[in-house]
C-alpha cells in the first residue's frame, strides 16, 4: 500500500469503528468490508429481478434507491482508494503475474463504471416508480454486472489484498529497523 498519502482511508476507516470495541478499523479492515457489503447489495440487486416481482411496488423502489446509491457512491469510492493506495504497489512489482493482475483488476473498474452507467438509468426509474422498463434487458445487465464484480472480488481477495498486505509488512518492518538502527547510532554515538 503506498504510504503517505493514506489520510482517506485513514479517515474513512476511523470513522468506521468495530461494534463491539469502538476500536477504527485499519484500511485493509475498510476494503474487506466494503467487500462484505458489495456481496449483500449485488444479491439485493439481482432481487429486483426475481420472478414475479413488481417493479412498482413500493418494497422494490426503496430497494432500488438503495442498491442506486450504494454502486452510485460508496462503490466507486471504493474502486478510487483501491486505485489510489493498493494498485501502485502492485503495478509497480517485480512479479510480472501480479503487475498482470493488477492491469486486469484496473480494466475492471472501468469495465463495471461503464456497466454500471448503463444500469444506473434503469434502477434509477424504478427508484421513482417510472414505468416501461424491458425487464429481461435488466435482468440480464444485472447478472453480467454481478458476474464481472463477483470475479473482481475473489482476484482482489486472492491475489491484490495479500499482496498489498505484505507490501505494507515490509515498509512497516522497513521503518522499525531504521528507528532501532538510528536509536542504537544515538546510544552508542
Ligand atoms: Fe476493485
Ligand atoms: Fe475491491
């Protein structure tokens, strides 16, 4: 994760405290639940289109406006801190697998904003309770949306996170050896 400019998620992640001990969540803490939360609105989502479903009723509009502002937003701040402070490090590696991944995983960020600027007008309706939308075309942008960000989700969770976790390892293993080394200099200086 790349250091110094970390106040963001710094900031995002104190403001998001574990229930049980008020304790902030640390950054990588923050994108792992955001990830837990992205599977919960990606299945709300697909409801919309179940079988039998009224688009107008009121249960589906707030769902809607849920699952709009949620990709909307929190999202797509989450795809901008993962590109901010966990991509350099990995575009930047000496592994040419993971340079390759992480070139895939930016390529879907952009691949699921431009799926979700064309989804977004349709759940957007529904959210109004507008009517007239082609529920198979819906049907079947929400299951090609979810497809792609299900598979973004593993690959960031099998390859990008524990990459980015041992990057942070050794800049933080990096920083105690030069604070014992400088400390040790002093002593003995
Ligand atoms: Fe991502
Ligand atoms: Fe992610």
């Amino acid at each position: 994760m790349s250091n110094g400019s970390l106040q963001a998620l710094h900031a995002r992640a104190s403001s998001r405290a574990r229930p049980e001990t008020s304790e902030a969540l640390s950054p990588m803490e923050v994108l792992d639940a955001d990830h837990r939360q992205m599977v919960v609105m990606l299945a709300k989502l697909g409801s919309l289109v179940d079988a039998g479903n009224d688009l107008s009723a009121q249960p589906m509009r707030a769902l809607a406006l849920e699952v709009h502002g949620f990709f909307g937003e929190h999202a797509r701040r989450h795809h901008a801190d993962e590109e901010q402070h966990i991509f350099p490090d990995l575009l930047n590696s000496s592994d040419a697998s993971v340079r390759a991944h992480a070139e895939r995983l930016q390529q879907d960020h952009r691949w699921l904003e431009q799926d979700w600027l064309e989804l977004a007008p349709s759940i957007s309706c529904v959210a109004d309770g507008i009517g007239g939308i082609d529920e198979d075309m819906l049907r079947e942008a929400i299951g090609i949306f979810t497809a792609l960000y299900q598979e973004h989700i593993v690959l960031e969770e099998s390859i990008a996170y524990p990459e980015a976790r041992r990057a942070q390892a050794a800049a933080e293993a990096g920083r105690a050896l030069r604070r014992a080394t400088a400390l040790a200099e002093a002593s003995t200086g």
